[in-house]
C-alpha cells in the first residue's frame, strides 16, 4: 500500500477508538448505526444513546457527533440522537471548501438542507 494510503487508512481507523474512549469519560455506552436517506447520496452515520423520546443533535460545521459528549449525562429519559453531518466525523467525504462544489448534481447549500429536511 502507497505511504499516503496507509497513513490515511491509519488515521481512518483511529476515530472509533478515540470516540469511544471520549463517551466512556462521560459514563456514555452509545450504539453506532449507518444512516442512509432517500433524499441525501452521501451516506452517514448515526449515535444513539438512552432510551426514551428520542432528541435530534446536529453538530456545527468541521465537528464531529462526539461534541455533544459532555452534555450526554445530562439528558436522562431522553434518546439523543447524534447525526455526523456530511463530510464530518465518520461521515463520507464532502469537500466543504467551494460553496458552489457540485456533488453528484447538488450543491453544497441544497445538499445540506435536504440532509437535514
């Protein structure tokens, strides 16, 4: 395998571990599960944690679904949700420097509203 390729297949396999061990400090045990929507080509993923109604959280921009660890605790009878956007966390690539990149026939700004509708 090519040197960047490996790194990079390194790095990829780091986040899981990392993540993980970022719930465990805040006595979170979340189950991980692919999201795929009619609506959105890029697949992603989502966190689920708890049980009870569940509760959307969508984190900013370059995030990742493990920022809202910390206020996991605090959410008791609740099932947060956590969503990585795409091109964020363990979601797909989505190139996020050029508004007006076009992925798969959709641009950034409509992609991500209909990710999110």
């Amino acid at each position: 395998m090519h040197m960047i390729g490996r790194r990079r297949a390194e790095q990829r396999a780091r986040p899981p571990a990392a993540e993980a061990e970022a719930f465990a400090h805040h006595g979170v045990d979340p189950i991980s599960e692919p999201l795929a929507l009619a609506e959105s080509q890029l697949p992603t993923r989502v966190v689920l944690v708890g049980s009870g109604p569940p509760i959307l959280l969508l984190h900013g921009s370059a995030m990742t679904a493990t920022v809202w660890a910390p206020l996991l605790p605090h959410l008791s009878g609740r099932c947060p949700r956590l969503v990585d956007l795409p091109g964020c966390g363990l979601a797909d690539a989505f190139d996020h420097r050029d508004h007006r990149f076009d992925y798969r026939g959709v641009g950034l700004a409509t992609h991500q509203t209909t990710f999110v509708g």
